[in-house]
C-alpha cells in the first residue's frame, strides 16, 4: 500500500504506550482484523506522503504513484522522487509536518438475536485433514505416519510463515488427540512439567503435507483469511477416524493413549 521496501517498515508489538486499543488477538483475527487495519492506516499515510511530494515533483498529488520506494508522477516515471527525501522535504521545514497515521477496522457483521441467529464473522475460514496411522494391538501404540493438511487462506500473503503455523497447530493437535492429559485434584495440577505432561516431541511428527488453497477474499487485506486454530482443530477428530478405520474402536474421549487403546482392544479383566 504505502510502496516502500519491507525492510524499512518495523512492527512494534504489545508497547500500550504507541498502540492504540484492540479488542485482542483471538478468533483467527489477526490478519483479517489487525491487516485490514493496517492497510486503511498505510493508505492514509500514502495520502500524506504524496502531498509532501507533490511540491518537490510540482505535479498534483493525484498525479503520484508510489512503488519500490519512489513516488513518481504516473506516465512519467522518470520525474520521481524517493520516499525518504519526499517525507524530509515534508518535514525539515518551516511548519513541517511528520508522518502519522491511525486506523480502526470494524468488520461488517451481523450479531445474533436472541434465536442465535445472525452472522459474526466477515469471512470464514474452512480446512481439511487426513491422518494415515500404525496401530500396535500389542501394546495399544499409535503411530502417525502422515498428515495431510489442506486449508483456504484467502490469500497467503506469507505462505513460509503459513505452512509454519500449520505446523505447530498439527504438533499441538496431536498432542491433544495422543498424550496430553492436564490433571487436577483438590485444586493442584498434578501435571505440572514436561515430566508428567507428555507433549510430542520432534522425533514423534509424522510427515507433513500442507496445500494452501487461494481463494481470495474480498473483504480481506489483500485477499487473505484468518488462519491462526484451523491448523489444531481438526486434527484430533482425522487421528479419532483412523483409528476407528484401522481398530474398528470408536474413542469419544482424549487423549487416545496405548493404555486406552490396549483396554479398548483386550477388554475387562476376566470376572470384572
């Protein structure tokens, strides 16, 4: 939006002081809510910095384009202007101006009535998971072998950091699906380290595939979606499918542990 390099813009994250109020990062809002806001922000700047650079190019600031850094005039791409210089020609003067811009994105949305129904979402996003798995009717052990994650992100605006989240949502979701188990009694967690809470460790991730189907949405930034639980959500219901389909067992409570499996597979003790 603002056509200036990546590498020049900075994020500061969770400093009250500079940041304006938000309701929170939850819901797999950040990217629609947070990007969408600071898309009207950059939007407002671009504003500013044309003006400022319209007295140095002497065209109208309607006539500018930004990109790659410059502010130019359109079809004439030779009279330009770098970004930088337009913002200290703007500033490093007699009543000179700095360069700040503010924005609040409120989607449109639809609150439920008192029969539940409306629509409190801009835009969804949707996922499909597969797991193929070992089962040791011995011992009752799960093996994930391969998980197979597929998800409509709108638009990946970073498709590395994407596949990274779905990453560590499919490692957390196993974990909820095969091991972890939070014990409490009498107001004391019983679990309370890594010695007694059994979360997977890299050597127990199966194969990952991930696809990230581009759909484009419209009221996204730039067309993208939310996709911060999709990559967790699934996954222990595709690992609950496989085991019925490779045990013929349907388990309805988590984690599906050996222990579990093995009781489910030999049954009661005799004369239980």
């Amino acid at each position: 939006t603002l056509g200036i390099p990546l590498d020049r813009v900075d994020v500061v994250n969770s400093d009250t002081a500079v940041k304006p109020w938000d309701v929170g990062a939850h819901a797999s809002r950040t990217t629609f809510i947070a990007g969408n806001a600071a898309r009207l922000a950059a939007e407002k700047l671009r504003g500013q910095l044309l003006a400022m650079a319209a007295a140095e190019l002497e065209a109208s600031a309607e006539r500018l384009r930004a990109a790659d850094g410059w502010i130019f005039v359109a079809g004439e791409p030779a009279r330009r202007i770098a970004y930088d210089r337009a913002a200290r020609a703007g500033h490093l003067r007699e009543r000179g101006q700095t360069l700040v811009a503010e924005a609040f994105y409120d989607p449109p949305t639809e609150m439920l009535d008192k029969d539940l129904r409306g629509n409190v979402s801009a835009t969804y996003g949707f996922a499909a998971q597969a797991a193929v798995l070992d089962v040791e009717t011995a011992t009752g052990l799960i093996r994930v072998r391969r998980l197979v994650s597929a998800h409509d992100v709108g638009r990946a605006l970073n498709p590395l950091a994407a596949e990274g989240q779905i990453h560590g949502g499919i490692h957390m979701g196993l974990g909820y699906a095969l091991s972890e188990r939070l014990v409490v009694e009498q107001g004391q967690v019983l679990t309370a380290s890594f010695m007694d809470y059994a979360i997977l460790r890299a050597g127990d991730m199966p194969e990952l595939v991930v696809r990230l189907i581009e759909s484009g949405e419209s009221e996204g930034p730039f067309g993208a979606k939310g996709l911060g639980e999709s990559g967790v959500i699934p996954v222990s219901a595709a690992v609950a499918n496989a085991v019925k389909d490779a045990i013929g067992v349907r388990f309805t409570e988590l984690p599906i542990t050996p222990a579990a499996v093995h009781a489910a597979l030999t049954g009661p003790p005799a004369g239980a």
